[in-house]
C-alpha cells in the first residue's frame, strides 16, 4: 500500500506537455500563421520553400491533488493553490531551405548577397536566444537545461562568417578568449560569458560555412548526455515514416521509422547511442526513397552530438550537449 502511494504522489506531481510540429513553408502570409517565431525565416527570398520540424517539452511540477486517493495533503488544512514551478524547457527543431534546381531560378532566388553580413543585422534566434547568420541553407537548434545551440551552414565564405560572429558576440558582452584557432577553411574560438562558457567552432564544406555555436549552461554538470571520459557521444534519430540505414566507417545501424527524432530521450543507450573516439567520421544516410548521402563529421571529445535523417535521406547536426 505504501509503494503504490508513493507512486500516486508522484505522478501527482509531475507534469509534462509535449509538443510536435512539421510543415512545409508556401508562401510569407501563410509563414506568419503557422511560423509566428519565424524559424523557417532562411534570409533568401520567402518564395523559397523551408521545411521545418520542431519538437517541445516542457516540465512543471506542482503540489500533488488533495483529491487523489493516498495523498497526504488529502488531510490537511485547506490552503491557497500554490502556482506551478516550470520544471525545464526544452526545444529542438530543423529547417532546411529547398532552394530550386533550375540554375536560373537558384540566382534569382537563393542569391548570396554581395556584401559581407554585418553583426548588427544579425538575427536572434527564437528559441536559443544566440544570434543568426542569413541567409542560411540549413539550420538545427538546441535549447535544453545544459546548452543552447545552432548549427548553420550558410553560403558566406568563412573570413566574413568569423568576422560576423566575432562582431555579434561581441555586442552581447562575451568575451573572447585567447588561443583562437583560425586558418582559412577553419576556426575555433572560445568565449567566457555570464550564462557559461561558449565556443564558436567554423569549417568549410562544399562551398558552404559550417556555423557550430553553443552555450553550455551550469546544470550541464548533471546532464546525462555526458559522454565517457576523452571520447564523443553521437544519438542517432529518424525523422522518416520509413526505415533509415546508417553507416558510420564500416558499422552499419538500422533506424526504425520515427525512431527517436525528438532527441528528447537522454538517458536511454542502445545502438543508436554511441560513444567513439574523437576524430573525423564518413556518415552515409540511406532510405528507400532517397538516394544515399554521406556527411563527414568532425567528433570531439567531450561532446555529444545527434545526427537526425531528414527529408530525401539529409543527415541533420545537432548540438545536444
């Protein structure tokens, strides 16, 4: 009797909404409806169509209900409801900007402008707070109890991207750490700010500036996305409402349809939760009805990663932790 009401107690007290959205962009008006925070906002023409996928959940704990059978507060006093307690916040979303094939209409349309991007142009990113670079081609965000995080992938070349990031990090008062890292096809620069500390890490790739910035925040200590000791965590997830085959060097995982695309799931292992040496890895993602695409990623120590398959088979980053 006591086991069972301990268990009443706490479902009496915990409380987690969930929330997932997919869909395509059509046009501006109907992105303002469905995309009020303007996630899917690429910097290219809003006649460019943007899939967009976003996941939340959010945790609030409150006094367990008088009313339930074996609570305790059923034979107290009668005292003012006390307000829920926001527990933790987490969200996790991709957008990907489908700029077209005809050669003409990808100038017309997915144009990248002539001029360097300037940090006070920079965008805020609704949902992790850290300022945007556009126009961009894919974008994957984080924001959990133990980082806020964007990967970007924009058609800057990678001098201006620095010097962008350099200037918009800047105004929000973090400071820059000495050891910067810099060559022309990468960059890893340190930040100390009030929230944590920051790293802004970039790298070319098919003519595109790969844009890895997070903020680690101080529950990260707790968090059990935590890799083992000196090597790189990567959760693997699927987007599909198909199978998905990955194979990372020569280890080929089989994903089942929607398996795990939330990356909400932090504690769980199995062989899409992997723990590898720090170091470059070929990532080719295969579906039924895409064609195979392969990635390379850089994994380092003492980070953890998700690699989500999206739309037509495209691996997706994400910073977790």
């Amino acid at each position: 009797m006591k086991r069972r009401t301990k268990k009443i107690l706490l479902l009496g007290s915990l409380v987690v909404a969930a929330g997932v959205v997919t869909y395509f962009q059509a046009n501006a008006a109907f992105t303002r409806v469905i995309d009020p925070k303007q996630n899917c906002q690429t910097g290219f023409s809003t006649l460019v169509t943007c899939r967009l996928q976003l996941s939340s959940r959010t945790v609030w704990q409150r006094k367990p209900d008088p009313d339930w059978p074996g609570s305790k507060a059923s034979t107290a006093e009668t005292s003012p409801p006390e307000p829920d307690k926001l527990i933790s916040t987490e969200v996790t979303l991709w957008a990907l900007a489908e700029c077209p094939e005809n050669s003409v209409a990808r100038r017309l349309l997915c144009a990248t402008p002539s001029t360097a991007p300037r940090a006070e142009d920079a965008v805020v990113d609704p949902n992790t707070g850290l300022p945007l670079l556009q126009p961009w081609v894919l974008k994957t965000a984080r924001s959990s109890p133990a980082i806020s995080a964007v990967h970007v992938e924009t058609p800057f070349d990678l001098a201006a991207t620095l010097n962008f990031y350099r200037g918009a990090l800047s105004k929000r008062g973090w400071t820059e750490n000495s050891g910067a890292l810099v060559t022309p096809d990468a960059a890893a620069i340190t930040f100390t700010t009030t929230d944590g500390p920051a790293l802004l890490r970039l790298s070319r790739r098919d003519n595109l500036t790969i844009v890895e910035l997070s903020l680690r925040k101080p529950a990260a200590a707790n968090s059990g996305l935590r890799p083992k000791p000196g090597q790189a965590r990567l959760k693997l997830g699927n987007s599909r409402d198909e199978e998905a085959v990955i194979t990372i060097n020569d280890q080929t995982i089989k994903l089942a349809a929607d398996a795990g695309h939330l990356m909400m799931d932090d504690t769980g292992t199995d062989n899409s939760d992997l723990n590898l040496p720090p170091g470059r890895y070929k990532v080719t993602l295969k579906t039924a009805s895409g064609a195979a695409q392969t990635r390379e990623l850089d994994l380092v120590a003492d980070e953890t990663w998700g690699l989500v398959v999206g739309p037509d088979a495209t691996p997706l980053p994400l910073r977790l932790y």
